[in-house]
C-alpha cells in the first residue's frame, strides 16, 4: 500500500471514529436528559456508521495498524470533544 492512500485511509477512519463516539456520546447524553425522541434518530444514524464500520474491517482491514490507530483516535477524542466541549 502507498503512503497517500495509507494516510488517506488513516483519516477516513479517524473521521468516522470521531463521528461514530461523538453521536454515541450525544445519544447517551440525551437518555439521561429524557429525550428519547432525539436519542432514537441518533441511533438510526449512529447504526449506519456501526455498519460501515463492520463492513470495511470485514473487507479490508488487514492493510495497516496505523489505520486502526487512526480509528481509535477519533473513537476518543469524538468522545473528548462532545463532553467537554459541545453544550448541547
């Protein structure tokens, strides 16, 4: 594999790490303040990401540890951002 598309890969997963942790936060948050309305739309969203995710891992995961990484870093810092930084 190619550094450009290792590092293109790299971000693409952190990307969707960041989002799929930001929106798992978001929907957590919102269950305890009672709006499952909102919580449940989260979920329908959040669902499709999981499913992207367990879809490319089961295709062609195996290229690099460094895409892994990558995808761990924006799980935690998608986490971060939403509890210390987002006043939702």
């Amino acid at each position: 594999m190619n550094m450009l598309n290792l590092l293109v890969q790299a971000i693409l997963y952190f990307g969707i790490g960041f989002l799929e942790m930001f929106l798992a936060t978001q929907r957590t948050y919102w269950i305890s303040q009672g709006r499952s309305r909102a919580a449940a739309l989260l979920v329908f969203f959040e669902t499709f990401v999981a499913m992207f995710i367990i879809y490319k891992i089961a295709n062609d995961m195996g290229n690099s540890f460094m895409v892994l990484v990558a995808y761990a870093a924006g799980n935690a810092i998608g986490t971060y951002i939403n509890l210390e930084k987002v006043p939702f």
